[in-house]
C-alpha cells in the first residue's frame, strides 16, 4: 500500500508503508517527519537524531528507516550499515564536540533497557569530568573456570 506521510516536511515524499512502518512506533513516526527531530545526518537507508533525553552532549540514535524490533529482526547488510554510519558519525562528533571517548550501545528486549521496539543504536560521547560517567559500569560475575569452559563450548558455533 502507498500513502502519502502527513505532516512530512515535503509534502510530496511518498513512501511505501508495509513491513516498513509500524504505525505505532514513536521512531517510525520521526523517520517518516510525522513528530519533529534534530536530525544530524539522513541517507536512503538511516536517520541519525538527537536524543530527546541526553546522557550527554551529542548523545545521539542510529535509526534505519525500515522497522525492525531488534537485532533478531534486522539483516546482516542493514546491520553493518549501521556499525560502519556508527564509526563514521563517532570519529565526526569527536573531532566537532571533542569528547574524551564513545559509548555506542544497543539494547535488545525490556530486561536489557530496550524501552523504544524498533533496532537504534546510541551514540554517547564521554567528556572527563562529567557526571554520570559510569553509567555503563556493571559489577562482575565470576564463574569457575569449569563453568567459563562449559559456557564456552555451549556457545561455540
């Protein structure tokens, strides 16, 4: 089915809604212009915004423009898309914003802190001396080296 986008910043962009949009996800809606964005960079395939709730200055999300819920959903070229437009738009924020490191995360299913169903990436630039740098910081688990080794060759492929 075709449709026209309503409230599009151009009026004449169509665009094919199928398995491409889910109408009730708030990313698609920014991709297809129905909610406003600072966008900071667009090709065919991704949009890359401003988070609308920053860990930091520059913090941004990777988003494809087709709908897919997780990294389960999404295929292997739009995947390594989105590493490559990642490495790219890092190298570019560090140099305009001169961070101190990157944080580039993405989150699968609600118990991993997925809260938005449709595959982003977040780019977090770190700055020295900022306040919640270790928002990424976990405690570690320790395993036996019986249990590394049983775990290892359970996942061996």
């Amino acid at each position: 089915m075709i449709t026209q986008i309503k409230g599009s910043a151009d009026a004449r962009k169509w665009r094919i809604i199928d398995k491409m949009r889910d109408a009730n996800c708030i990313f698609c809606k920014i991709i297809g212009g129905e909610i406003p964005s600072n966008t900071i960079y667009e090709d065919d395939e991704f949009k890359v915004i401003l988070d609308a709730s920053p860990a930091s200055k520059g913090h941004a999300l990777i988003l494809p423009k087709e709908h897919y819920a997780d990294i389960y959903e999404i295929d292997e070229k739009t995947a390594g898309h989105a590493m490559q437009l990642a490495k790219k738009l890092a190298k570019h924020m560090t140099d305009v914003l001169k961070c101190d490191g990157f944080n580039i995360v993405q989150n699968n299913h609600e118990i991993a802190g997925q809260t938005v169903f449709h595959f982003h990436m977040h780019l977090i630039p770190r700055y020295k001396n900022a306040k919640n740098n270790d928002i990424l910081i976990w405690d570690h688990e320790e395993f036996t080296p019986e249990e590394m080794a049983e775990i290892r060759d359970s996942l061996k492929m």
